[in-house]
C-alpha cells in the first residue's frame, strides 16, 4: 500500500511542477501579526488557528522550492480587491491556496471559495457549500448517520433553546462544542460532564458567548485519530494518525482541548502499527465519508474510539492544517517524501471547475 501511496505522490508531483509554468500562486492566509481587523471571542481566540511568520514563510518556501511565483495576502478583502483589478487572462493562470479565516462568522472559510467559483479562478479545495456544511457538526453527523457511518448520539441547542429535545436522563458523560467551530475553538475539561442544571447553563452561556448553537454529544473515552486524505476522483487515504497525550496511546478521558492544540502539547504515532484490523476499517469509512460529502482537496476526518473498538467519527476538516507539525505532514515523512512533495500534492488536488 504504502508503495501505491508513493507512486500517486510522484504523479503529484510531476502535475504541480508542469503547472508552475504557467501558474502563480495566491496564497491567502490568516496571520497572526499582519491580519487586520478581525472580530474575536472574549475568550478561545480565533487567531490560535493563524499562522506565525515562521510557518507562513515554510509554506511560502516551499511554493517558491517548487518552482511557482507566489503573490501574498493576509487579508481575504485584499486578495479580493487585487482579482477585480487583475485581467481575465491574469485570474486564469492563478491557483488561489485559501488558509484565511478572518472573524467569527459561520460562514468564514466559504468566502474565498465562494469568490473563485463568481469569477472562474481555479482554487484548491472544496467548494463554497461543502464548505460550510462540513463547518456545521449537527448536520454532518446526520447525514453520516442516515449513511451507516457511526457519528457519537448528539443533540442542539440553538437561541429558541433544544430543537430535539434535552440529553435528559442520559446516563453517560456529554460533551458540548461551538457547533461550526474547528481546532477545539470553546473546548476545554469544563465542556465534559454528565447531563444537569450546571451543564445546562454552561450550554446557554456557550450559546450566548459564541453566537452560535451549540453541539452536545456522547463523549466517547479511548483512543483518537485523524485521517488525512487527498480528496480527487479517486481519493488517496493515508493511515491513521493516533494522538498521544502523556506518553498515553489510549488517552481515555483526556481531549484535545483548545489549549493543548494552541500549545501543539501532543504528538502522534502511526494508529495502523498499534491496531492494524481497526485502522482498516476506519480508512474504509473515511473514505466513504469524503465520497458522500463530496469534499476536494486536502480533508481529514477525526474519530474517537473506544477500547473496545466500536468508532465514531467527530469532526470533518475541509481545511486541515498543512504545516509541517500538523498531523498531515505525518505520513508523508514515514514515506521518507518530504515537506515540498505534500505542498505539491496540495496544489496537484487543484480541480479545475
């Protein structure tokens, strides 16, 4: 398998360097330093998901390594402007790389999408409502669920308060999430507890706080692990990659809360060597997940799992991060492939709408 994988990325390879000859890339990212006028959370700030100059400049490098002409942009509004200045043969030979996230609205992640399929510029990644609907969890894990993938047993709360009634009289731990949030943004131990009048009122509070519903699930102990997928025709499905917290494989009760992932405070270790016949079935339903929502590009798709082995996906990234200390760059380097053949792989999943 692992030899297949290598040949794919070789062809990869060899598309992004044939089209660094007549392409430029726009890259439009959100920065920590250089992004402007951004609206935030009181607390869980947004910009946790920002890149520092230093990942910024990697990414950029390796573009340039490549062989492409790179125009940069730290603010979707001016990546905007610049496109409506530019000719139309101009727009044609760009290839839009959208890392921007500005602001807190639900629908931020779709704006640049939205743009590029308005004016006809090819971009990498999937489209305006794929976008979205995976920012939306609730949504996501019923149409998993109506499909046979197993998603953890969830109810809503949204501002006319719960649309499918309250977890009452459920007899295990819950956990409650900002609904179209990423990068555990409102997550933290505070989030896991059995249902009653304290958990119910901190559900309120996160309804006013973010703005947004509020998702509540089954919590689910054991392991947990992200997939990351290269999403073309035929999708490439790497192995999953484990979270280890404290030396911890099974990391039980332990999560990934907003400060361990601002703090990269975890690592990773390759899930298929630790539990071979579990990491089968789990790439099977990845992708068939990124099959049924239809997503392109770079994606991956998080489970939790259970001692026992029962799985359940909890979170679906159209975006995942593509640094080289993300869970992405993981399989690539136990491919011995380096940093510059996965930013090649990222700009060969471009399709040209």
């Amino acid at each position: 398998m692992y030899e297949y994988q290598k040949k794919e990325i070789k062809k990869m390879c060899e598309i992004s360097r044939h089209l660094s000859k007549y392409c430029k890339i726009a890259f439009i990212t959100s920065n920590k330093d250089k992004t402007h006028n951004t609206s935030d959370y009181s607390s869980f700030s947004v910009k946790s998901e920002f890149y520092s100059n230093d990942v910024h400049s990697k990414i950029v490098n390796a573009f340039k390594n490549i062989g492409f002409s790179v125009i940069e942009f730290f603010n979707e509004e001016d990546f905007i402007q610049y496109a409506l200045k530019i000719t139309k043969k101009q727009r044609e030979c760009l290839i839009v790389i959208n890392s921007a996230q500005k602001g807190t609205h639900i629908g931020r992640k779709s704006l640049i999408p939205a743009f590029c399929e308005l004016y006809s510029i090819k971009y990498v990644g999937s489209n305006p409502y794929v976008v979205s609907l995976c920012r939306d969890k609730y949504k996501c894990g019923n149409i998993l669920n109506q499909n046979g993938i197993p998603t953890p047993n969830a109810w809503l709360y949204n501002k006319n308060g719960w649309i499918n009634g309250c977890p009452n009289d459920i007899p295990y731990k819950l956990i409650l999430k900002p609904n179209y949030e990423s990068s555990s943004i409102g997550v933290d131990n505070k989030c896991i507890d059995y249902y009653g009048q304290t958990f119910d009122q901190k559900v309120k509070e996160y309804s006013l706080l973010f703005n947004q519903d509020i998702i509540v699930e089954e919590f689910v102990a054991g392991y947990e692990v992200e997939i990351p997928i290269i999403c073309t025709q035929d999708p490439l499905v790497f192995f999953p990659v484990g979270i280890e917290k404290n030396g911890e494989k099974c990391i039980g009760e332990q999560i990934l809360d907003y400060k361990t992932r601002s703090e990269n405070n975890y690592d990773f270790y390759d899930f298929s060597a630790y539990r071979p016949v579990l990491a089968q079935k789990l790439v099977d339903i990845a992708k068939k997940t990124v099959k049924l929502l239809d997503i392109s590009g770079f994606g991956r798709i998080d489970f939790r799992i259970k001692e026992n082995g029962d799985y359940f996906v909890t979170d679906i990234s159209t975006n995942p991060h593509y640094t080289e200390q993300s869970s992405f760059f993981v399989p690539f380097k136990n491919l011995d492939m380096s940093y510059e053949d996965m930013i090649n792989s990222l700009i060969a999943s471009v399709d040209v709408r």
